[in-house]
C-alpha cells in the first residue's frame, strides 16, 4: 500500500534518519499502546493511553506510506529502474525471513500456551476474543507492509541532495 | 567493485544529477549511488551513459581505481 500524492507521485522523500524514527514508533507504541489497552482494566488513563500511542503509531505508518522509500517497496516494478528493483528484491526476501520468523514464533507460542493451559500447568496470556486476534492481525498487517522498508532505511546510508 | 568518473564527466558537461537520471531513464537518487560507488551499473545503464558524455565505456568505468586527474595531467605534460 502506497499513498501517492498530487504534489508527491514519486512518494515524499524523507530523510532515511527521519524513515528511521517513524519506524521505531510504529514497531514500539503499536504493540505497546495494545498491551496498555489490555492491562487498563478499569482504568481510563491506562485505556487512553493506549489509544493514543495506537492512534500515533498509526499516524507514523501514514506518513510512512507516501514516502519515496515505502514506494520503492510498493510500486509496480516496471515503474522502478534497475536499482531500485535489485534493492527491493533484495529488501523484500530479508524482510520475508523475518517475518516468517516472526509469526513461526507466534505461533509456537500460542500453541504452548493453549497445550499448556489444557494440561493445567500454566495459564500464560494468549488471544481470546475477536478485539485480541483484530490487534495482532493489524499488528502484522502493518509489519507485512512496512518491513521492506525498515530494511531498506536501515540498510543504506542515506544520499545526500543533487 | 566498479569505479567511475562519472561525477567529473558531470561536473566537466554542468549537468546535474537530475539532468543525467532522465537522458538514461533512471532515478536521480540512483546517479549519486552511482557516484559514490555503491551501485555497479548494469552493462545497459553503463553504456546509456559512456553513449551520453560520448566517450568509451572503459574510460568512464573501470575494475581499477581511476588515478587522479591531477597525475594524469602532469603524466601528460611530461
């Protein structure tokens, strides 16, 4: 997913240390702003807390999504030059292992947690209810579009202007 | 790793990064990793820019480093 703008149709070139920050805030307060949202219990300031680190996680993955970089992970590749496309390819299949990894391990997880909760040893925290499974899909939908990305920016040195 | 001269054929033609990423048909951004040598073209793009400053592909690019313009010119005159 790419946000082409009128003003921008090659994305917003940002700078790969700005790329950066707003990749650690969306990889930190989303998680972070969903597990707050689940030990608020009663509590309205932990509950609004969390929302507003999810709510800004989530306004760095628009700004993310008209940049020139995350267009490089996105655009079609007849619309990139050769570069670009080897950078993607590359950035794509390390992005890939790690989100095979990533989701190998949630899912190990899950499967530990509920055979062991079956067997009566341990009652570790696993995905209940539907609000549960729609935080971690986002959780991944976001990582699956933005990993390659996150490769690229920190990858690469950035390219000072013409 | 490839070398190149292409920011002193550049620099020799006033043309900016701008100008030589739309005559070959790539991104701008693409001619700086060019220049500081942390892209090697492929032989297309290669000899799209030898075509450009109208020179032979191995006197833009080369497997050696280039030796300095400076040498070259007092290599000349002596």
């Amino acid at each position: 997913m790419f946000i082409r703008s009128k003003a921008h149709p090659f994305g917003r070139p940002l700078q790969t240390g700005t790329v950066r920050i707003l990749l650690i805030v969306l990889y930190a307060f989303y998680p972070l702003g969903c597990i707050l949202q689940l030990v608020a219990g009663g509590s309205v300031a932990l509950g609004l807390a969390g929302v507003a680190l999810v709510v800004a996680a989530l306004a760095a993955f628009a700004v993310l999504a008209g940049s020139s970089l995350h267009r490089q992970t996105q655009e079609p590749e007849s619309l990139l030059d050769e570069r670009e496309r080897e950078e993607r390819n590359r950035a794509s299949f390390q992005a890939h292992s790690v989100f095979s990894g990533i989701v190998l391990i949630g899912v190990l997880y899950m499967m530990l947690t509920a055979d062991m909760a079956a067997n009566g040893k341990l009652d570790l925290w696993r995905p209940t209810d539907g609000t549960h499974w729609n935080a971690i899909f986002g959780g991944l939908i976001l990582l699956s579009f933005t990993l390659p990305g996150a490769v690229l920016a920190f990858g690469k040195a950035p390219v000072e202007a013409d | 790793m490839i070398y190149n001269r292409l920011s002193v054929f550049r620099a020799e033609r006033g043309l900016s990064r701008k100008d030589i990423a739309e005559a070959v048909g790539v991104n701008p951004q693409t001619i700086g990793y060019l220049e500081r040598g942390d892209y090697a073209p492929s032989v297309e793009l290669a000899l799209k820019l030898s075509a450009l400053f109208e020179v032979a592909v191995e006197q833009l690019f080369s497997l050696k480093p280039f030796a300095p313009l400076a040498h070259s010119l007092r290599d000349q005159e002596s």
